[in-house]
C-alpha cells in the first residue's frame, strides 16, 4: 500500500489508485507557497494547494506535506496519504 508519494518537475507519480503530478510551483519572495497538482483517479481534477492542504482522492485523503529544494529546479514535492 502507498502512503506517500514523491513528486519532481515533469513527472508523473502513482498511488495504488491514482496519478499526480505537479503543474506550477509557486514561491515568490514574501507570498505562501503553492502547487497547482493533477490528481486522475475516477476524474481527472487540478488542485491549488498550500503546505498543509488537503484533498480527495476517492475515498481517500492525501495532504500536500511539504516542498524540498524549493530554490532550485530540481524540486522535490512530498505528498501524503491521511485517510
């Protein structure tokens, strides 16, 4: 069973019952950062998600856990399943 799910600039991550993927990375000096995430599972749905956020997928509730290396464009998105 997948509990977490890593994501990076043009790819594509699995859960047992869905695809994500990152659009946007947004972090401008000064301004909350956010995510614009893809979620396809029975429908495909975007996302705008702050640190802490989350959302449906199915009968599922995953979190938008944090960001690494935000500063570089070799970012690292950390997704967790909550329910």
């Amino acid at each position: 069973m997948i509990n977490e799910v890593w994501l990076w600039p043009r790819v594509v991550g699995d859960s047992d019952d869905a695809r994500f993927s990152v659009i946007h990375l947004y972090a401008p000096p000064d301004t909350p950062l956010s995510i614009q995430l893809v979620v396809a599972a029975d429908e495909e749905r975007t996302y705008t998600l702050h640190v802490g956020d989350t959302f449906p997928v199915r009968d599922e509730t995953w979190t938008f856990e944090r960001v690494d290396n935000v500063e570089t464009e070799r970012w690292l998105v950390l997704l967790r399943k909550v329910t």
